[in-house]
C-alpha cells in the first residue's frame, strides 16, 4: 500500500488530494490547485483558438541578440535585463507549491463619445497539466466542467484509515493490546504489561533500545542489509571476487588454494566495475516503484462499489497504464554499454571514400521554434517591478537564438518589446503602481519568429514600498534599520533619496522626527534624481520641499503626491499644511529629506491617502 502513496498526492500542493478532478489528460488535480494556476488569456490566444486560426510568424532580422529593448515614458517606463537565479521572485499570490496566480486584466476605462474604438477582445482561461504540461482550455463552466474523481477520493480516506491503525503488541495471547514501545535489537513490538514482563529494563536487556512504535516500524523498513558470509567457512565475510568462477569469495577460500590460478579483484573494485548495471537496477527500481504504486491504485478503485464513479474514470485508467505499458517497452530493461570494451576504429576505407567524394554547398533551412512556454511558477511582481520566466517545450529540438519579451503599456494598449536577447528570465523595472500588465514571448533563430506564448496578465503593488537608497544618499548619511531610518554625522545639511520613482499615480508617505534639536530645520519633499547632495532641499531646481511649520521631535511629517493632477501636498501630524504647496510637477520624482547631525527621521510606507485629500478629491 505504501509504494502508492504517490499516487494518491496532488503533483501542485504536494498533499493528498483534496476534491479532486479529472482533466482530460487524464491527471488529477486538487480543485483548489487547479483554481490557482488558471492563467487568463485573450480569447485570441485560446487553445481553441490557436488550433483554429494558427499564427503566422512575421519577417524580423535580430543580428544582434543580446541587445537590450528600453521604452521610456514620462522618464519613467520599462528597464529590462536579464535573469538570473538571484532575481527577485517575491510572488503576488501564492499556491502551496509556489504557483504564480494574477488577478485578470483591470477593464479599461471608456472611450470618449467621439471615439470609435473596437471593443477589447474576450478573455477565457486555461491551465496547464503540471505532470504532461498539456495546455487545457475552459469552457463557460470553468472548472465545473471537469469531472470529480469520486473514486480517487474514496480510496485516500480507505488509505489513511489503514495507515492510521494502531500497531499491535505480539505477545498478548488474546485480543492484543496497542503497542506502546518496539525494540530495535528484539524486533518485537511491545504493549506496556508486555514489556514489563517479557523485556524488563535490567540485566543484559538494559542495553536495549527502546523506540516508539511509529519509529520502529520506519527503522524495519529501513534496516541495512546484513553483510554476506562465504558459503563454505559461514564465520568469514566475502572480501574478494574471483573472476574465472564469477562468485565472491573469502581469505580462508585463497589460503586453501581453490582458486589459486584464478584471477581474484577486491570485492569493493569489482562492485565499483559495475556501476552501469547498479544504475540500470536503481531505475528499474524507481520506475517498478512506480508502476506497483499504479496497479496498487487500480486495484482500490475495482473495490469501490460505485458503477458511475468507476465509468467516469476507467478510460483515464485504461489510458495511464497503456502508457506505462508502452514506457516498460521503450528500453527500460535494455542493457546498457558497460566500460568493459576495448574497440579498434579502422578509418582507412571510410577517409578514402571520403577523400573521393564531390561536395556540392547545400543550405538546409532548419524550422522555425516553437511558442515559448511561460513559467507560472517563477513569474511574479515587486512594487513596480515584474519577473518573468520560459522555457522552450520539453520535446522540441529546433535550436532557437534568442527570445522576445513584450508587454503592454498597463492600460490595454500596444505591446512593445523590453528585452531581447538569450536569457530565459527578465526582470522589467520602472513599471507603473497599481497597473494591470499583459505580457507575452516568442523565440527567434534564422529561419524566423516562433508564435507568441500565452499571454500572462500580471499585477503590480497598489501602494509602494520602499526604504532610503544607500547607493544616491551623500557619505554622511548614517543608514539603521533595514534603511528606514537616517541621521548624519555632519553639521552641514545632507540629502537622501528613497529606492522608488514615481510618474505616474497617487502616492502618500510620512517621515516621523525620531530627533531634533531645533537648528538647523531639516526639509522634506520629493528631488530629481540628480539633485545637490550637499545643500539644503529645495535650494536648487530640482527639489519641492517643506522646511518649516511646526517640525518639533515626535512629530510625522506627510508627503502626498498626486501626479494625476501634478502637485504635492504637506501635512503635519495628519493636518494638512496651508493649501497645496507645489503645482505643475512633471516628470520622475524621488522622496528626498535633508538633515544634519541634530536631527533623525524614520520613513513609513506603504500607507493610504490621507482622509483630508481623499474627501477634498471626492468633492471635486
């Protein structure tokens, strides 16, 4: 029963399945799984669709591949690069086994009266099967459609009941008692009078070592092999190999001299000899592992009394062991080549037939690559920041030169591309807050462009969250916690930056005085990425700041700022100050705070905007 364990667990969470259904692929998925790692796409880039319409790859000529494709708008856009195993994967949401899941496309707001614009295209959904990575589509009943798996359910409570019994002593003579103990040297499983009795704690059973009982049924299952006696002197352990009889022998065999014109090879070099075939025995086992689990299964479910349930899934069954039937038969217990050959190559004949041939230049086209396929599991977003990750398909070997990756503008709008090149993951920066992204890819070599992948809807942070920036802050700015908190070391005033720019959008922060000692005034606002580091905020053009108006220590400074409508707007300790104190910003924006060594502030973000702007914006 234990080697079909791994039949009955969902190949998404891990766990055994809960609610399980059928897919046509004939695996089961928990519901809730497959709920998870539902991807929406246009109705355009359905399978359905796809099979119906196919896609036409469009001429392109990509000589440089590793070029980098930038889009800059409001000086704030896509940044892409390539990805790396250190990339940033911090999801939106997450299954239990790590699934990416993305909210669907925000809609898009309507068109001017004027406007003649087509309706955007329907948006269905689908899956992927994550055992055969078969793409599975949905109709309007979602996944209502797919069949439960009543039997499958069925025969996991049947499977967690037995495994649940308790285990039993084996000496109570009648009605045995549940076991509470199991000996390891005694092999024998012990209720408490038992043990009492037949196993006392003295004399030479005190060395005995007790377990309890789950453990010692896992130490039976696991207990070494003992080690193999020679046949003819049963105190003398096999340490040597005759090769003329092909049997393991001992000392004591060689000092008699029965196999004295033999060759004899340590036992432990022959066993490294035969490392090809230990392989070959390893796989077999794995997969013989497999296949019981399987018939294991199938016998369980012929036990379910349950006609409709049985019907619903026999053609699934039938199908899973025709296929394991067929994989028994591709060479899994073909022998392999060992390293025990010597082989002499005669390449006269075959360099004089060679040497008289004519070649005539032929130029083969190879095919075009296959769609890419979009790894749920790695993809995710970050503030403003998203990470995307592909791969070709498992059975294609056209040989691709390189990728295209492209999303819209976060509004529905065209796609543009942000990153070309060989790499299969790309982190794009610079993405607009609280936006709805579509992204696809495709693969290139010289023959052509491959078909888009499905289209993956992806969900920026709504608020953002940043801390100070070390790398843009002057050298006497002093960095704790995690960088949220600053003071300087000098007398004269320092500038510091945060992490994230913004250009489009509405977004609030406070900075709470930790310290202050009255002089000089510290200032608070938003900069240019470039400005001065050493002079007081707001002394250049290329800062918006508040330098005054009731700072003392304990007090929590607001910084409000409404790109929508371009100004920027103070409030201490949630009162806002005077009316809005900057109009007509443009551009990318960093929060920016200037102090000197009398003064420490501590950067909250990651809030909502105040109740005074809210209602004033609710009015207007």
């Amino acid at each position: 029963m234990e080697e079909m364990e791994e039949e009955l667990k969902c190949p998404v969470c891990g766990s055994f399945y809960r609610e399980p259904i059928i897919l046509p692929c004939s695996h089961n998925l928990c519901q809730a799984c497959a709920r998870n790692i539902l991807v929406q796409t246009p109705e355009a880039e359905s399978p359905q669709s796809r099979r119906a319409s196919g896609s036409a790859a469009s001429d392109y000529d990509y000589l440089d591949l590793d070029k980098m494709s930038l889009y800059s708008e409001a000086d704030s856009g896509y940044g892409s690069y390539g990805g790396f195993a250190s990339a940033p994967t911090t999801p939106c949401q997450k299954s239990p086994n790590g699934v990416r899941v993305f909210p669907p496309a925000a809609p898009l707001p309507p068109p001017p009266p004027s406007a003649l614009a087509p309706p955007p295209p329907p948006r269905s959904a689908c899956l992927t099967c994550p055992q055969c990575h078969r793409s599975l589509g949905l109709d309007e009943r979602g996944l209502r459609g797919f069949p439960r798996n009543r039997l499958l359910e069925a025969v996991i409570d049947r499977y967690q009941q037995g495994r649940a019994a308790a285990l039993r002593c084996q000496l109570c003579e009648k009605a045995p008692k549940e076991a509470a103990v199991m000996c390891e040297q005694c092999d024998v499983f012990y209720c408490e009078p038992c043990r009492l009795r037949c196993h006392p704690p003295r004399g030479p059973l005190a060395k005995h070592r007790l377990v309890p009982p789950a453990q010692g049924r896992v130490s039976r299952r696991l207990s070494p092999r003992k080690i193999s006696t020679c046949t003819d002197h049963e105190l003398e352990n096999h340490s040597m190999y005759c090769v003329q009889c092909k049997s393991p022998v001992c000392y004591q065999c060689l000092e008699e001299g029965k196999h004295s014109s033999h060759e004899v090879k340590a036992l432990g070099a022959m066993w490294k000899l035969h490392k090809v075939v230990r392989d070959q025995i390893s796989h077999c086992t794995v997969k013989l592992r497999q296949t019981t689990g399987l018939m294991e299964y199938c016998l369980e479910v012929i036990k379910e009394n349950d006609p409709s349930g049985f019907l619903q899934i026999s053609d699934a069954l039938i199908r899973r062991v025709h296929l394991t039937e067929d994989q028994w038969g591709k060479g899994t217990l073909t022998p392999r080549m060992t390293t025990d050959f010597d082989l002499n190559l005669d390449n006269a004949p075959l360099l004089q037939s060679i040497h008289q041939l004519d070649f005539v230049q032929m130029k083969v086209s190879s095919p075009v690559p296959a769609p890419p396929i979009l790894q749920l599991e790695e993809c995710c977003t970050h503030n403003n920041s998203a990470t995307l990750s592909w791969k070709q398909p498992p059975l294609s070997t056209v040989q691709v030169e390189g990728y295209i990756l492209e999303l819209d503008d976060g509004n529905g709008g065209q796609f543009r591309e942000v990153y070309v090149g060989k790499e299969t993951m790309c982190t794009v920066d610079g993405l607009h807050f609280n936006s709805t992204y579509s992204a696809r890819v495709k693969a290139f070599n010289k023959t052509g462009v491959s078909p888009y992948s499905k289209t993956l809807v992806l969900q920026t942070s709504e608020v953002a969250w940043f801390s100070f920036d070390p790398s843009s802050a002057h050298a006497d700015i002093i960095f704790s916690n995690d960088n949220l908190t600053v003071t300087c070391n000098s007398y004269d005033d320092r500038v510091v930056l945060g992490k994230t720019g913004f250009s489009k959008g509405l977004h609030y922060w406070e900075l709470s005085i930790d310290r202050y000692d009255n002089h000089p005034d510290p200032a608070f606002g938003v900069a240019r990425i470039d400005v001065l580091k050493d002079a007081m905020l707001g002394k250049d053009d290329k800062a918006w700041a508040i330098t005054e108006g009731g700072i003392t220590k304990g007090a929590t400074v607001g910084v409000l700022l409404d790109l929508t409508r371009r100004t920027l707007t103070f409030s201490i300790n949630e009162d806002q100050q005077g009316p809005v104190a900057f109009e007509n910003l443009e551009g990318l924006f960093f929060p920016a705070v200037s102090l000197n060594r009398n003064v420490q502030v501590t950067l909250h973000t990651g809030l909502p905007v105040p109740e005074f702007y809210a209602s004033r914006s609710a009015m207007q």
